[in-house]
C-alpha cells in the first residue's frame, strides 16, 4: 500500500463483513479511533460486541432502535440524510453486546474509540445537539457537536461526556472551505495541543438536473506533515463514502466543490488523559481567522439547525 492509499480509502475499499467502511486501530495502524458504516435493508438487525472500546450509534440515513445486553433501549428516530437535519444517537459502552435493528431500514455510522472507563448507556436526543457556525466568508461552515469535548475551561455546554471518544459533523456549502487555516493536533503540550488520531468520513450532496438525472459531487482533502519526523502527505479527491485517515500532520483545507454541499464526519482520540481538542494553526495560514470578524458568515448557513426540543 503506497502512502496516498494508505490514508485515502475510497468508498468500498475498507469494507469489511456486514459493514460498508470497517476502519479500526489495526488496519488503521494507530491505537484508538475506529469508524463503521453500518448499512441495513428494511426489518434488518445487526448485533456486535463492544470489545475494548465505547460507540455512539448515529444515524446517517433512517431509524433505528439501538439494544445494550444490560437492559437499555433507545429508540433512534434518524434523519432523511445527513443534509436534511440534526439527529439523534446513542451511546453504548465498552464490554457490553449491542443489537440495532431497523424497521425501515437505513445507514448508521458507529463511531468508536478505544477507552478505560465503562460508562453508562445513554440516549442523545437532537435538540441537545450544539450547532455551532464557524468561520465567515467564503470559510463558513456549520458543525453538529454531538460528542465534541467541553471546551478547556468552559461550562461543559458543548460537551458529550465519553471516555476518549470526540465526534462532530461538519457541513461546507458548496464552493467553501473548511478545516481550514490548516491546523494539527499530533502532539501533547498541556493547555496548548492534544495528541489526537483523526478519521474524515465524507458524504457529498448530488445535483438533480432538468432531466432527472443526479449529477455526484466532489471535494478536495489536503494533509501535509508537520515534520518530527512525522510524514503523512495527501492531497486526495473524495467523493460520497470516502475516508481520510490523519495519524498526524496539518489538516486542511477541506474544499467543496461549487454547488456541491460536503459533510464529513469527524471521529478522534488519543492517549491523553484528559478528554480535549487542543489544536495549533499552521503558521502560514492561521492569520486567515483575523479577518474573519470583518465578513458575514456565509448566508446559506445554517443548512438547519437542531429541533426546539425532543419530540418523545
């Protein structure tokens, strides 16, 4: 595997079994973040075993109940798509065997991370879900926070309690850039890097011509190393069900092509012992966040935002 394909996995490439995308600490050559793309037809069941790690079961497309062997049960109502609206999702800890079932049938993303502590099952409801605008200009993008840590000497507000686990969508209208000034988190200084292995899941919104014809969209994922000896280096096209892996080195931009909104969901993790996202600006780029409070945010931001509250 050369080193472009090693951290570029195209859609289908890391499938595995029962699941579309199977990315894990083994065939990922890291230590802690797994991501899985769970695919079920109407009426199907999928059961599996924890392990080592803790998982939030997130809807992409469609509903689902989700079942822990300790007794819990949450009933996911889901979204159409990953561009029509915030969802739902439920966590489920390490050592334990969960069954998701799903009457209509749909995509569910299981985003995973090896951990020490075994905390509780628990229901994430979608009007809990942080969503947050960041960036103006031509930088603007919205992100869910549905397990994004608290931030360093906050309220917690923006915070999903896990174990190691971090994760977040991000959608970029069509034409922007996100992920962007370039930034890293490969190494551990207190208060001012987290050390953090990274997954990029990409969906990309299709364009319905006159004719009825849907036209697929694409975008642009750069990774540079940020030296130590620290060599990761891609600048990989994506397209829907594509992933990127970061073990290091500055990440971003992420582009989206005009009139293609882009999603990608973000799973990391780390050794540290505190549960953080730290992360430092390329020198060369991160001047870009000064202009920002001179530029409106984007206007076709948000996409949506998080229900009023929990319709249950």
């Amino acid at each position: 595997m050369n080193a472009e394909s090693r951290f570029h996995r195209p859609a289908g490439t890391a499938a595995d079994g029962p699941y579309a995308l199977d990315i894990h600490p083994k065939n990922a050559g890291w230590g802690y973040s797994s991501l899985r793309v769970l695919e079920l037809p109407p009426g199907g069941h999928h059961s599996f075993p924890t392990g080592d790690s803790e998982w939030i079961v997130l809807p992409l497309s469609g509903g689902c109940t989700v079942a822990v062997d300790s007794g819990e049960e949450f009933a996911l109502t889901g979204r159409e798509s990953v561009f029509s609206g915030v969802t739902d999702f439920a966590y489920v800890p390490r050592d334990a065997h969960v069954g998701i079932t799903s009457e209509s049938g749909g995509r569910f993303a299981l985003t995973g991370a090896r951990c020490e502590r075994r905390l509780p099952a628990r229901y994430g409801p979608a009007s809990s879900v942080p969503v947050e605008l960041r960036g103006t200009g031509n930088c603007s993008r919205q992100v869910n926070n549905f397990a994004a840590a608290a931030p360093a000497g906050g309220d917690g507000d923006h915070g999903f309690e896990c174990d190691k686990l971090i994760a977040v969508e991000v959608l970029t209208p069509g034409g922007n850039w996100s992920s962007y000034p370039p930034h890293k988190h490969d190494e551990c200084r207190p208060g001012e890097e987290s050390e953090l292995e990274e997954i990029y899941y990409f969906e990309i919104a299709e364009v319905v011509g006159e004719d009825g014809t849907a036209r697929p969209g694409l975008g642009y994922q750069r990774v540079s190393p940020s030296g130590n000896g620290r060599d990761t280096d891609v600048l990989a096209e994506v397209r829907g069900g594509d992933v990127v892996l970061i073990p290091d080195g500055w990440h971003g931009p992420s582009i989206a092509a005009p009139g293609h909104d882009m999603y990608y969901l973000n799973v990391m993790a780390g050794p540290g012992e505190t549960r953080e996202w730290l992360i430092c600006d390329h020198p060369d780029h991160g001047w870009i966040r000064g202009t920002w409070p001179e530029q409106p945010v984007d206007p076709r931001l948000p996409l949506y935002s998080a229900p009023a509250g929990d319709p249950r």
